[in-house]
C-alpha cells in the first residue's frame, strides 16, 4: 500500500503533493478535535462542525460555529494551539524539521516541496529558511506569551488562568488566526493599549512575511555582507514593507474617518485612533477584534472587505492575494496609464512572468469569492448580502472576523467557506498549480496576431 502511496505522489506536481500533506493534515486535526478530551463534559458536536472548525485551525483562519472557551477543555485549548502551528509554520517546515531531528537527508524533492510551500524561486538555502522560520515564528510567540503571562496576571485571579490566556493569545496573534478563550475576542482590553500593541506587533511579525523578518535580522546583525559591500535589501523585502505599511495607514485612516461621526462619535480621539489601527492591523488576516464589527457602517464593512481580500504577505501566516500581488497590479496600472510597457520601482525591473501571475491570481479571486457569494446568496438566502460578502472575504483572505452568520450557515454554505479557507491557506499560486499540474514547455508556437482590447 505504501509503495502505491509512494508511486501515486512521485506523479503528482510539488503544488498537489503539497496541498494532500494540508489535507492530511485537516484530516489528523479532525480525529484530534473528536477526542472527547477535547471538549468540555456534555458538550456534543456535530461531525460538520467538527470538520468546519479543524478546516479553520489549520488554516488559522478562525472562523467558528461555536463558542471556543464554550466548547473545548484546557486539553482542547493546547490542541488547537498545536493544530494552529501547521498553519503559522507550515506543513512542510514541521515536516523539515522533523526530518532534521531524525537525522534523514532532505532530498530533491523534500527541497522542491518546500520551495513550493514557501514560494520560493531557488532549491538552495531552503533547510537554512525553514529553521529559520521555526525559531523566528516560536521565538515570537514565546516573548508574547511571557508578556501578556505576566501583564494578565492583573486581570486574572491565579498565575495559570493570566498564563494560559497570554499563551493562547500570543500563539492566535503570531500565527494570525483570530481565535480566543476570552469568549469576547479582545473586548474585554478594548481600553486597554499595552495589551493591543502587543498583540499588534504580534499579528503584524507573523502577516509580513518570514523573509522580510530573516532579511531585518540579518540587517541588524551586521550591516555588511560577507564580500565586504553595504547590506542590501532584497526587492521582495522592500515592496512587502512599504505596501504593507501602506495598507496599514490607510486603512487606519479610512476607519477612523468613515466611523468618526458614526460608532466612534462619542469617544475620545484616542478611544477612536486606537479601535481603527486596530481593526486596520486585525482585518489584514488575524481576525482578533475589541470590538463588535456589526457597529461599523456599511462603506467601513465595504474597506474591510477590500483589505481582507487583500490579505498578508507571501510566504507569511495570512491569506488573501497577498500584499505583493496587490502592490505589482497597481504599479501595472500606473506604468500603462503612463504608456511605459516595463515596471521599474526601487532601481528595479519586475519580471513580466511575475505581473502576469499576479493578474492571473487577481482575476481567479475575484471570480472565486463572486461565485462563493453567488452560492451563499442562494443557499442562505435568509442573510444580507453585506454579511454573506463579509464572510467570503474573511474566509478567502483567513482572516477569522464575523458579522455572527457563521453558525447559522447551511451544510452547503459552510463547505463553501471550507473550500475557500483551505486555498486561502495553500494560496493561489499552489492552487492554480494544482488546476495545472506539472509544468511542460511547448516545442511550438503559432503566429503572433492582435486583438482590439478596451
């Protein structure tokens, strides 16, 4: 059977091998989440439930049809957490990581799969990226944890309670899944800054991408490379940042205004600053929230669709057509308005196979969440259309925030938000290649002829 297992996948393209490793993986999170364990005495949970919620863990989307410090044990809290790394790290970097603790080579194809699962362009420096990765993304969620441990230690009434809150919170932020044991996500320290800028430093570490992060660090420790020449930063790295800060200020900027004279009319500037940078940080893909989103207005529900869709960065724990995508799409834009036929930004050229791979990513999000809110317009006809857009953006983009229509979505609907979490996690790029399967070069080519476009 093994060997039959082994021949199957040896046929198989590094993006579909890669994408049967996450539903192995959804699969081993099903059998854990089934454990009764897991969930608090005389809670019972339906086997669609079951699957929805191991579906959003591994994804680290959050999104949930129930209540999560309701529903599940201490055991279970630690469960999810451990589930949640198979998202935030990867499944190959796990998978790595492990080979290398048991002393096996990796191998041409591990490299390949890895390089796929972390979008990467080269087979060499991989293993050194996946260690990287692991210690950055644990060393994250340690410091978190030992911060908020002991600042929670003023809100909770024994040093475990403080601990295991401030565990659970570091690990949902860095690994930007959204999910809590508060039972009011963050609302319980909406006056309260410290644990927000925390919390939002954590979520934006783990959306702007592990090679942004391995590029600062290598910065910091020495400003020079090894041949002597100024450090530099890689293309990636600068386009990630500015557009990622970008989108955070404007986004900042958009909630605070449109919500000014609206939700946040009677609190203070700062009370107002705060809930949109916030909810400006959060939208991007971590799903945490201090407030109820269902006071917002519809053109901020609208913006919060938009930077949802959006998402976090390439090769980072967020979803979405990532950052990156979106940047290379509006710099096309510009350039062609201006009739230049090449993209120069930061002394460089962006790659032609690079803007047509992020039009192509575009074009499939786009034409993937309309027929996902075509379907739920159908199938839960009984929800606004705000609300059912709402959830397709947070689903597709893994993001976790909620207008509350989650638990009363049909069988039919929630398996579309499954189905949009799983490739929101495995990206577009993997599942495009998956559509796809392996690459093959034509030996020919046919006349070139032009079409009236516009």
């Amino acid at each position: 059977m093994w060997n039959k297992v082994r021949v199957w996948m040896e046929k198989r393209s590094p993006a579909q091998v890669i994408s049967s490793y996450y539903l192995l993986a959804v699969t081993i999170s099903i059998l854990l989440f089934s454990i009764p364990a897991v969930r608090k005495p005389g809670v019972e949970l339906s086997f669609i439930d079951t699957v929805f919620t191991a579906v959003s863990v591994v994804s680290d989307t959050g999104l949930t049809v129930f209540n999560i410090s309701e529903t599940y044990s201490v055991f279970g809290y630690f469960v999810i957490m451990l589930v949640l790394q198979f998202g935030g790290i990867g499944i190959m970097a796990i998978s790595t990581f492990f080979w290398i603790l048991l002393g096996r080579k990796i191998g041409l194809r591990e490299r390949r799969l890895i390089m796929v699962d972390n979008n990467q362009f080269a087979l060499s420096g991989l293993v050194i990226l996946v260690k990287e990765i692991i210690k950055m993304i644990l060393l994250i969620e340690l410091i978190g944890a030992l911060i908020l441990g002991l600042y929670f230690l003023t809100y909770f009434p024994t040093w475990k309670d403080a601990f295991l809150h401030g565990l659970f919170a570091s690990v949902s932020a860095t690994t930007n899944a959204g999910m809590d044991i508060t039972g009011e996500s963050l609302a319980p320290f909406s006056r309260d800054y410290f644990v927000q800028f925390i919390i939002m430093i954590q979520i934006i570490l783990g959306a702007i991408g592990f090679p942004v992060l391995i590029e600062i660090k290598e910065f910091l420790s020495r400003r020079k490379t090894k041949s002597g020449f100024p450090f530099r930063f890689s293309l990636f790295t600068k386009l990630t940042t500015v557009t990622y800060g970008s989108l955070l200020v404007l986004g900042t900027i958009f909630i605070f205004f449109l919500e000014y004279q609206q939700h946040f009319k009677n609190l203070s500037w700062h009370e107002s600053f705060f809930f949109s940078l916030f909810q400006a940080t959060t939208t991007r893909s971590a799903g945490l929230s201090t407030m109820d989103v269902n006071n917002f207005s519809i053109p901020t529900l609208l913006i919060m669709c938009v930077f949802m869709f959006i998402g976090g960065s390439p090769n980072s724990v967020g979803g979405g057509i990532r950052t990156t995508t979106f940047a290379i799409n509006m710099l096309f834009i510009f350039h062609f308005a201006r009739g230049n036929h090449d993209i120069k930004i930061f002394n460089r050229e962006i790659h032609p196979d690079d803007v047509m791979k992020s039009f192509a990513i575009t074009l499939l999000a786009v034409v993937m969440c309309f027929l996902s809110v075509v379907a739920l317009s159908i199938s839960d006809s009984q929800h606004d259309f705000i609300s059912i857009l709402f959830e397709v953006c947070s689903a597709f983009g893994t993001v976790g925030l909620s207008l509350g229509i989650t638990p009363d979505l049909s069988i039919f609907g929630k398996c579309v938000l499954m189905i949009l979490m799983f490739i929101g996690r495995i990206g577009l790029t993997s599942f495009l290649f998956i559509i796809g399967g392996n690459q093959k070069k034509s030996n020919f080519k046919y006349p070139k002829e032009r079409i009236i476009i516009g």
